[in-house]
C-alpha cells in the first residue's frame, strides 16, 4: 500500500515538475497567469520556471514582423464600378499584454479593420484613379492602420494593395477603349508621317531649284569669264599681229604690194556680206593705197608712242 502511495507521489510531482519548467524560443514572449489572473509576468527567451498548479501559460506570440493576408474584397469606386482588391498587411507585435487583453482575436480584428479602410479608400477614387493611386492608398492606408491599432500594442509596418481587378463587362469596356485609343494613336502617327514626308519632299524640290540655279550662274559666270578671256586672247592676237605686219612694213620694201593686195581680195570676199539686199557694198580699188598709208601712219605712231 506504501509502495502504491510512494509511486503516485512521484508521479504527481514528475508531473507538476515538467510542468514547471517552460522554454520560449528566441524573437517569442508568453504571458502567464496566476489562477486566471495576470499579474504582469512575462517568459523571456530561454529557460522559465513557474509555480505547478497556481500558474499557467496564457497567451504566446511572436514579437518579429508577420504579414496578414487580405482576401479578395468587392468594392465600389466613386463613379459606381465595382471592382475586386486584394492586399497584405506587415505588422509586429510591441506589446503582447495589449495585444492579447485590448482585443479579443487579434488577426480577425486586423483583417475587419483593414477591409472596411479599403473599402472607404475605394469608394474616394474614380476607376482610373485606382490604378495610378496605388502609392497614395497604401500610404493612405498605412497612416489609418498605424493610429488604429496603436491601442492593440502592434505596430502596421507596410501595407500593399495586390490585385485591382474590374468586373468582366468593365474590362471588356476597357479593352474596346484601349483598342479605340490605339487605332486613334495609330491613324494620328500615319498622319503625322505623311505630313513629314511631304514636308520634305518640298525641301527637297526647293533645293533642288536652288542648286539648280546656282548651277546656271556658275555656269553663266564660268562663259562670260571664257568669253573675257578670248576676248583678251583675240586682243593680245591682234596687236602681236599688228606689231609684226609694222616691223614688216618697215623693213620689207614689197610689204607695200603684199598689202595692197590683201585688202584688195578682203574687199572683194567682204563686199557681198555685208549687204543685206544682195548688192552689197563696194569700195573703189584705187582708195586701197591711201588706206594704206592711213595704217603705215597709224602704225608709225603707236611705235613712236612705245619709243618714248
């Protein structure tokens, strides 16, 4: 009878001694409770010993960072569209009492909280405000989170809207828009490239003529200065040839006859040129020799000239 007295005492107390001794993991923290009332003890990280019986464990967290995900809600924009948003919520305890003693199912609370400030958010913008707002809401939503839950002991690091997804007729009005703005675009940059291409056709045509003008100038100026230099080419010709028929006539006593003779054939080639009626224009043979004796004057004095 001792003996069966002995091992259930030795029992109850490896019993009450196993559950004296607690081990919290590292980044958790647990409150305990003295016969259902907390007195403010809290197990740290390690080892922890309590009182069998009289005190239990009552509530265990971790105080790291933990994300809550928000399922899918319907919402309704301000132009009245309805559209589906989603979206997570980082938080992390930083007072586990608060967290446990303020409020009664903590992640239940969180994801009703967060739910109704999407919902208002929502309800603020316009369709394709949603989509370009993105930032501000999360931002928006943030603030409120972090004020609303200050008294629940957690503090709202970041919040981020998921997915906005419109209902199936609102994306297939999108998609017609979308397209209606793209062939619009498109029709808008085929015109604007004809417009370009006609513009430069002009140009093109316009220096073209420029170039072609300035081509017949140079090639005007290039014929008159061909024609100035034989002009001076036939100058330069005819005083060499005058120069020598005065050296021959000086020095060559036939020259006289020579020239006679020349003139006298010059006359006769010339004389049925000039006309325009078919006489033409005679001169009389024996006026050849006082020509003459004017170019031997002529001659002598333009030598003279040069002597002096």
């Amino acid at each position: 009878m001792y003996e069966s007295l002995f091992l259930i005492f030795l029992a109850v107390t490896g019993t009450s001694l196993a559950g004296s001794v607690k081990i919290i993991k590292q980044g958790d923290e647990a409150l305990v409770e003295t016969l259902g009332k907390y007195d403010g003890k809290k197990l740290q990280p390690g080892l922890n010993f309590m009182i069998p019986f009289l005190e239990q464990v009552a509530y265990q967290e971790t105080n790291r960072e933990q994300f809550l995900d928000i399922p899918p809600q319907t919402c309704m924009t301000r132009d009245n569209v309805s559209i589906s948003v989603d979206a997570v919520v980082y938080w992390r305890i930083l007072n586990i009492e608060k967290a446990y003693y303020k409020v009664k199912n903590l992640q239940s609370a969180m994801v009703t909280l967060v739910t109704t400030l999407i919902r208002s958010e929502i309800s603020k913008l316009k369709l394709e405000q949603t989509f370009m707002a993105r930032s501000e809401v999360n931002e928006l939503l943030l603030q409120q989170l972090d004020i609303a839950t200050e008294p629940w002991g957690i503090k709202v690091t970041r919040v981020e809207l998921r997915d906005i997804i419109p209902s199936l007729s609102v994306r297939e009005a999108m998609e017609l828009q979308m397209s209606s703005q793209r062939k619009k675009q498109a029709e808008i940059l085929i015109s604007e490239g004809q417009r370009e291409a006609a513009i430069n056709n002009a140009k093109a045509e316009a220096e073209a003529r420029i170039l072609q003008a300035k081509a017949k100038q140079q090639a005007a100026v290039l014929e008159a200065e061909a024609q100035q230099q034989q002009q001076v080419l036939n100058a330069k010709g005819t005083a060499e040839a005058v120069s020598t028929l005065a050296k021959t006539l000086e020095t060559d006593p036939y020259a006289t006859e020579a020239m006679q003779f020349l003139l006298t054939q010059t006359y006769r080639d010339t004389s049925g040129k000039i006309g325009g009626d078919g006489k033409g224009i005679s001169r009389d043979p024996r006026h050849i020799s006082t020509t003459l004796d004017d170019v031997r004057s002529l001659l002598s004095q333009q030598n003279n000239g040069k002597v002096k």
